[in-house]
DNA sequence: AAATCACTATACCGTGCGGTATAGTAACTC
DNA sequence: GAGTTACTATACCGCACGGTATAGTGATTT
C-alpha cells in the first residue's frame, strides 16, 4: 500500500476515534510511520486531508443515493431504496460512518462542521427533490419536501445507531419497517 | 450577575457555537470580563466547568424525564409525556440543547463524550426502566426495552431537529405525531 | 551526463493552549 | 486589630500544536 492510502487509513480511525480537533497531526504520521511533510506533501493542510477523506469515502454514497431518488411515481419504492442505500453506506465503513455523523452533529460555526457541510447539502439535496417531485402527485404533502427529508434521515441515523449499540444487522427486514413507520408518519 | 453565573452563560454560548476542544479558557475569560484565576477558582479546570454547565442544565430535565416514566399501565400516556418533557427541554435552552446533542455524537474516545458519557446514561436509564416494566403486560415487546429506548429518543432528536430547521414550533401537535409514529413501530 | 521530478527525513518556527505561582484586596471572624 | 477567608489580577510556565525551510534520495526525462 502506497504512503497515501495508509495515511487516509490511519487518519481515519484516529480523527473517528478522537475527533478532528483532538486528534495531531504527528499522531497520524506516527501511526503511519511516515514523518510530517510526506503527509504535506499529499495534503495540503490537515483540513485538505480530512476534505480527501470525505471526499473519498461519501461519493460513492451520493452517487448510490441520488440513483434511489431517480423518482418514477413510486414514493415507497424510493424510500426504500434511499433507506437500503443509507444502511449499506453505514454498514460498509462503520468507522465512517461514525466519523461523518460526529461532524455533522458538531457545533455550527467549528472547522468540523464547515469541513463536512458542503457534504450535508449533497445528501440532502436528492432526497430534497424526490420529495419535492412527489408533492405534485399527492397533495398531502405540499410544502412539507424538507421536513420530510430531514425526518426520512434522521430515522434511518436513529435505526442505524440501534443496530450499532445493539450489534444486531441493519438488513433488509429493519429497511422495511423503517420504511413503514416513516410512511405512516406521511400518511396519518 | 455573579461572575460564577457570567462565566457559565458565556460558556455555554462559545462551547455551543465552536465545540470543546475549539474553545479556549482565555475567551471564555474575556467574553465574561474576568481573569483564568477567577474561573479557575470556581471552576477547577476547564473541564469542571463544562461538567458544572451540563449538571446546572441537565438536572431538572432529568428529574422531569423521571417523573414521566413513572409506569401506571398506560404505555401511550408515558411515551407522550417522554417526548412532551424532552420537547420541552429543547425549546427552554435550545443553545444547551444543542450543546449536548453534539457531545453525545462526538467521537467516543474523546474528552466531551467521556464528560457527557454518565448524562446520557441518566437520561436512557429510567425510559430503559419504562419498556422493561411495559413489557411484562405485552408480550410482543419482549427484549426489546433497549432498542425501544434508543429509537424513541432518537425519533424525538429527529423531530426536534426539524422543528429547529423549519423555525416550526415544538408544540402539542408534534409530540402527538411523533407519539403516533413511534407506537406504529412498536406494533406494526 | 545533466536536469528534472516525486517524494521523504531532520530540525525547526511561532503561536496558543491549559494551568499556576505570587500577590493583593476587601469583607467577615474572633 | 489580628487573623482568616473568598475572590481577583499580573505575569508567567511548559508543552503540543499546525506548518515549513532545507536538504537530500532515487527514478525518469532529455
């Protein structure tokens, strides 16, 4: 494995264990076994490095998610695969994912959460428009695309965060409830 | 105003807009007009002062939560008065409310997490106690008082997350949705 | 063979951090 | 009025932080 890819490995359980402003940067390059300017060298800043691991680890994510948004007069259907995208996403790099929820929770105006924001809008953003779409079939739902979007996801973190501290799987079957107990939330 | 008082507001503020670690003692010191001896002498570091602010603010929520988990058979009552008193723990200081949300999701092996680790054990404990007793009148619940507690406060997050981004109002309304939603899941 | 390039180590810089030694003041205690 | 206590300011400490200047190395290009 080449230097940067074992830096990226290594910030990454660190910034997740400890978080972004804990964790030093000579600690990543301890653990890496490389000295500070070979980490310079690939990343700009320690900011740069964690804007890589972002970068690195979201984007097949966003790319799965705005596939499950594809809106074609079937909401369910859509929910359901935004859910199995989000618990795939979560079960495929726990650390991770753990990591990017952290940030996303961190204060507003900290350096880890301008770090990740432009990240927020990109996951919101497609679900945002499938839901948006969906108003004009159902008039139900007018005007309530972003609360929508932000109650689907923040279910999903909720189930994904029990079948972490409960160390059961995030399969299918939890897919489909959430997805019932969230269209019911819709529909009543 | 005492400067004990001054120093924990100001905190409170600084900590909720930058994080923890991001927040140096010296601008707390200067927000509140005072010197590092005078907060270290009612404080006896930085971190006893965050424990002081979270047991200032925690501890009447905690007493309410305790009261609302008091079980009489009535599953449903319980759960809206849960969210009714969390709602209400939100909306009285949001600022500490979002304080606490980013502890309790910031990395696990960091300083805030290890400060807020026994708050949130206070917190889950007597809803834990709730489904434990709710279960032994409802068969289907069975072994699942801890999933149970994890997916009801982490739907009340949710809801008060959208509350907060839609500038909507945390009222009557949605704890009764969200109650609505929430017992869904349970008997689906 | 000279020059260029990507990459890496040693050693260092300025800054800001959490925390404190010292000393003083004003108000109570005896 | 002497001693004690609670509180506060000046000035400082040691340290770890993010980042870099310098100097190489070995492979590739010309």
């Amino acid at each position: 494995m080449n230097n940067r890819e074992t830096i990226l490995e290594n910030a990454l359980v660190l910034f997740a264990s400890f978080g972004y402003d804990a964790t030093g940067v000579q600690e990543i390059c301890d653990q890496s076994g490389i000295t500070k300017p070979t980490l310079y060298h690939y990343f700009r800043s320690k900011r740069g490095l964690m804007e890589a691991l972002l970068s690195e680890n979201y984007t097949p994510y966003i790319k799965r998610l705005k596939d499950a948004c594809e809106y074609r007069r079937d909401l369910p259907q859509n929910i359901a695969e935004v859910l199995r995208s989000t618990f795939r996403f979560a079960d495929s790099n726990l650390l991770f994912y753990k990591l990017q929820f952290s940030m996303r929770n961190a204060p507003a105006r900290g350096e880890a959460y301008d770090i990740i924001k432009p990240w927020i809008k990109a996951q919101h953003e497609p679900v945002f428009t499938l839901f948006s779409e969906a108003e004009k079939d159902n008039g139900n739902m007018r005007g309530r695309a972003q609360a929508y979007t932000i109650t689907l996801l923040g279910m999903a973190n909720a189930y994904i965060q029990q079948a972490f501290e409960e160390n059961t799987a995030l399969n299918e079957d939890l897919a489909y409830q959430a997805r019932q107990q969230f269209m019911y939330g819709i529909f009543s």
